[in-house]
C-alpha cells in the first residue's frame, strides 16, 4: 500500500478520495528536526507554506522509499527543488488551484488601502468615529497597477482591474505576449513600471538576493504609491518599506506575507498606513477544495502511470 504524509493539513474529500483509491493518508505535523526521519516512512509527502523541506530532510529520505514531494500551491521555494529531483524524488505543485483567491485578497488590499477600510473599521470597534481623519481616500478608477510578475495570480488580478477601469502595466521575465491584447495591459521594463506606478502589486516567486522592494527601487517609484504582497515575504524589504510609510513616499501598504511568519514586526504590521492579514492568501474554501483535489489527481497519476 502506498503511504501519503500530509503534514499541514488537507482538504478532508480529497483525503478520502485517496483513501478510497487505496492509498493510506496520515496527517501529521513534523518539527524541522523530525521531519527527514518521518518522511522517510512514506511514498509521498504533501505540505504547504508551513513545512520547509530541505536538503538535509531529503538526505535522511533519499534511499527510502519516497519518490514524490507535492506542494498545495502556486510555489515550490519551500522544498530544496533540485536537491530532491537529483535525489530521484519529483516535485509537483498545484499552481491553478489558489489563484484566484490569491487575487482576489490583493484586490481586497487594494481597495482597503485607497479607502482606509482596515484602520478605519478597527477605529469603529474602539467606539470611536473619526470620520475626518479618513476623509482623503482615493478612487483606483483610471488608476495605474503595476503588476510584478505576471503568471496566474498577476493575470488574475490584471482581468479584474481591467474591469474597474485601471491601466495595467506587467513585468514578468518570461512574458506571454498574446496576454496584451486578451486582458488590454502592456508588458513594460521593471524600471518603467516603477516610476509610473500608482499601485504596485507584487506576485512573484521568492528568489535569492535583494528584495524586488527595497530602498532604491522605492525612491524611483511615484509619491503617494501603494504597495501590496501576497507573493513571499522575501520580496520585501520590510525596514525600507516602514521607512516610506513614515516618509509619506509610500501611501499605504497591504500585505498578506513577511519576512518572518509569525512576524514580530509590530511597528510595521500596527502602522495606521498597512492592511495586513496573516498569510491566508489562498484561505478560502473555493480554493481549498481545489487544491485537495490537485493534489489527489497528482498523486493518483504519479503513482498510477
């Protein structure tokens, strides 16, 4: 029987279609020093963004009997990628399944930040009404978004500012050009994206190196620019980013994902300028469903070819 290790939890159809295909699924969390003893006990390994599976993991598990790693979502920067695929173990993720939900909350950080929607709620709850003090919103009608990263998420929330009426600029390293005339945005240099901006939304894999939003990438963007991630905390340097915020430079933030989760950094997530939430980008029970069912679909195929 073919062992499945779900370690930060799954949608319970697609658990019993597996198991209803044979297959025998445990759920069970792993702390970093466990995790490589028990992954070696399974066939397959499902996670999340909670667990980081890494090269010293994949070395305890390389001679098991684990062939496959699956990632519920868009990104794999959570699993040592090329470690385990040189160890004979496959990657598979479910890039499809989230993206719109994942969109869907950068838009709500959008919105929360041209119109104060987060601080200005939570000012109610403390019985106060302080209407003045949020009296300067802005419209994103004719607004310009600038969309770092233009794979299924970026083009998600390009079709739904094309809708309200936005200008959508897109930079991605490997464009598809024929996007251009079906969602009407423009593909243009990182440079030029940044200094003709309103709104910048950031949907790119974390990567190696400086963040996409750091010090001198913000000094070339638009005064008064908004900023949202829901893509890795990574991309963003966080001290630079409270500077424009303290600054003016930078109009309001929304975010989603930090450098360090649970942040600790109160100074940035308490700012009055930030909409934060906390990392639940692809919490929906829409996307759920569909993340569990991509995930049983890869493992059956894996296993069943």
């Amino acid at each position: 029987m073919i062992r499945v290790l779900v370690t930060d939890g799954m949608d319970k159809n697609a658990i019993e279609q597996l198991k209803s295909q044979g297959f025998q699924v445990s759920e069970q969390h792993y702390s970093c020093e466990e995790l490589g003893t028990a992954m070696a006990q399974y066939d397959a390994l499902v996670v999340r963004s909670a667990t980081q599976v890494r090269s010293c993991h994949i070395e305890q598990a390389k001679h098991s009997n684990l062939k496959l790693i699956v990632r519920g979502g868009v990104g794999v920067d959570n699993i040592d990628v090329e470690y385990a695929e040189k160890s004979g173990i496959a990657v598979r993720n479910t890039p499809r399944a989230s993206s719109r939900s994942v969109a869907e909350l950068a838009m709500a950080h959008i919105f929360s930040c041209s119109r104060f929607i987060s601080t200005a709620g939570h000012s109610m709850k403390e019985d106060k009404w302080e209407k003045k003090a949020f009296s300067h919103g802005m419209e994103i009608f004719g607004k310009t978004l600038g969309i770092i990263g233009f794979g299924r998420i970026g083009q998600e929330l390009g079709r739904m500012a094309k809708a309200l009426g936005m200008e959508v600029l897109a930079y991605d390293v490997f464009p598809v050009h024929c996007l251009e005339k079906d969602i009407g945005m423009r593909y243009v240099p990182l440079e030029e994206l940044l200094e003709k901006a309103d709104i910048i939304s950031v949907h790119a894999p974390g990567v190696d190196g400086k963040p996409i939003i750091r010090e001198d990438t913000i000094a070339r963007m638009k005064d008064h620019v908004i900023i949202i991630n829901t893509s890795r905390g990574s991309n963003v340097d966080e001290a630079a980013l409270l500077d424009g915020l303290n600054s003016g430079k930078i109009w309001a933030a929304g975010l989603d994902v930090y450098m360090q989760e649970p942040t600790p950094n109160h100074d940035l997530y308490s700012h009055p300028r930030v909409s934060c939430t906390p990392h639940i980008g692809a919490q929906t029970d829409e996307a759920q469903q569909k993340v569990g069912a991509e995930v049983a679909q890869l493992i059956a195929d894996f296993f069943q070819k």
